[in-house]
C-alpha cells in the first residue's frame, strides 16, 4: 500500500532537514513549505509535528526552524549516549542471568557484515542507529532503550552534517560486526571496551 500524502510530505521534509537543505537560520512555515512541495498546508502542518516529536525542529513565533545541537549540548548527549549503551552491556557482566537475545542481534549482524550493502548519508545515519538500538534492546531492559530513543533523535541532526564518507561507513560495519560478534560469543568485556571506542570516535566526528 503506498504512503499516504502526509507520510510522503513528513519522508520528504525529513530528508530534506537531515540533508542539510535547511540551514539553522531559515525560517520553515507552513505556506512556505507547502508552495515548495505543491501541497495544501494540512499535511504539512502534519509532518512538522512529527518532526518536531522527532527534535529535528523546534517551533518559534514564526514557524520552525531546524534543531542542530550546539558542540557543548551534543558532548552532553554523546555523555548520557555512553553511558545507555554501555550499560546495556555491563549490566549482562554484572548479572550473568541478564543474557543478549541472540535473534535480533543475529539479524543486524547480518547487514552489517556487508558494507557495500550499508548506505551513506542520512541513511548511513539511521541504519546506524537501528544497530545501537536493536544493541540495547537485546539487553533486555526495555526503560534503556526508551532513554536512549530521543538522545540518538537529537543526535541526529549533527550526526548527518559531520558527513560519512564511504571509508567511514565501512570502517563503521566492520566495528558493528566486530561488537555484535563479541556479544554473541559471550565475550562481553571486549564487547563493552570496542563499543566505548566506537562511540567516542562518533563524537570526535561530530565535534569537528
């Protein structure tokens, strides 16, 4: 079944945020963006409130604006980032009963081993994302992932505009099946240490 209008405008002014069309100072509002899409306002009106759930806008007097955090807002959530997600793996160290569910693991590792099937761009971004979050939710804490949603939503702008290139994007598979693999074969502390230095190097990207 195809995407209803709103789906298609919401998908499409999504790119165009995450693609930088829009820079922090553009003003966004409704009739702007509806003559520019050939649209009526309503799904416009739509899609901007599912970005705005999403942090990629931010609502002024005037109409939006896009969210890209500032580098001291972006180490903060890189910080909280970290710690999500390494605790998704120390918590199994800690309580050997707190296994991984293999199956969805099993899954992403399975992408990722092919890089040249892995995209750049935004969408490198977002299927980065579905790794760390099907990561944390095979942990078994469900209250980690609900945490970690918004920070990587807030993330993501500045994630996008630190550009992937293709040597980083394969560079990113081989450390993602690299980590998977380690949580698989119960090698957790090595697991715990890549997956801290994958992060850390994903923050020095975006601090420029």
């Amino acid at each position: 079944m195809p995407d209803s209008l709103g789906d298609q405008v919401y998908l499409r002014l999504r790119a165009e945020v995450l693609g930088t069309r829009w820079s922090v100072v553009d003003r966004l509002t409704e009739p702007k963006l509806a003559r520019s899409l050939g649209v009526s306002r309503t799904p416009v009106r739509e899609a901007l409130t599912r970005l705005l759930a999403d942090g990629l806008v931010r609502r002024h007097d005037y109409g939006y604006s896009v969210v890209v955090p500032d580098p001291a807002t972006a180490r903060e959530l890189y910080e909280v980032r970290a710690a999500l997600e390494l605790r998704g793996i120390s918590r199994a160290v800690d309580d050997p009963c707190a296994r991984h569910d293999p199956e969805p693991l099993e899954a992403e590792l399975a992408r990722w081993r092919d890089a040249r099937s892995v995209p750049s761009g935004p969408e490198f971004v977002a299927a980065d994302e579905r790794f760390h979050l099907v990561l944390l939710s095979s942990a078994g804490n469900a209250e980690l992932v609900s945490a970690l949603e918004p920070v990587a939503r807030r993330l993501r702008s500045a994630r996008v505009r630190a550009s992937a290139g293709r040597a980083r994007v394969e560079a990113a598979a081989r450390e993602h099946v690299e980590i998977a693999e380690r949580v698989l074969a119960g090698r957790l502390p090595e697991a715990w240490e890549l997956l801290r230095g994958h992060i850390a190097r994903a923050q020095a990207r975006v601090d420029g």
